[in-house]
C-alpha cells in the first residue's frame, strides 16, 4: 500500500514541478520548440523506417565494437596481472641462482 502513495506521490510531485516551471517563458518556448523536434523526428522515423533500422544497426555494432574491446582489454590486463603475480617467483629464482654460482664458485677456488 505505501508503495503505491510513493509512486503516486511522485509523479504528482513530478507534474507539480513541470506545470511550476512552464510559468517561466524561456523555458515554456523551449519546451514548445524542442517538443515540435521531437514530433517532426517520430514523423521522419515512421515514414523511413529503414533508415532508423540502419541507425539502429550501426548503433549495436558499435556497441558490440565496444564490448569487444573492453573484453579483449580486460583479458589483457589479467593476463598481465598473472605475470606480475610470477614475477617474485621469478626473482627469487634468479637470485638464489646467482647466489648459488657465487657460492660454487668461492668454493671452487
């Protein structure tokens, strides 16, 4: 039941603010000029519905694009992240190794 009255009271709080503000001209001129852009676009759109098919197509392949990058970066730092968990190993390795041919070779002589 409170759900309800929270939505309820928001979309009145909502038309409230958007009826307070058309009391101000510049915005009330903007709101009637960027409405008329918008109707005159819904009415290209519907009459060439290919070409919003096209747009909307190259849209999802830029995102597939994207998504695809992100992905390939992604496992790219991973990867790397990987090598430099190694590294220590690595260097630990190296030094004892070189430690090991210092000794052998003191001993040695």
């Amino acid at each position: 039941m409170s759900e309800s009255k929270l939505f309820k009271s928001i979309v009145i709080g909502a038309l409230t603010g958007a009826i307070i503000s058309m009391f101000d001209r510049k915005t009330r001129e903007h709101t009637i000029e960027m409405s008329k852009k918008v109707k005159d676009t819904v009415i290209y759109y519907a009459k060439n519905k290919d070409e919003l098919q096209h747009i909307i197509e190259e849209k999802l392949d830029e995102v597939q694009e994207l998504y695809d990058n992100a992905s390939d970066n992604i496992n790219t730092i991973v990867h790397k992240i990987e090598e430099v968990k190694e590294l220590p190993n690595t260097i630990q390795n190296i030094v004892s190794d070189t430690k090991n041919a210092f000794t052998n070779n003191v001993i040695e002589k």
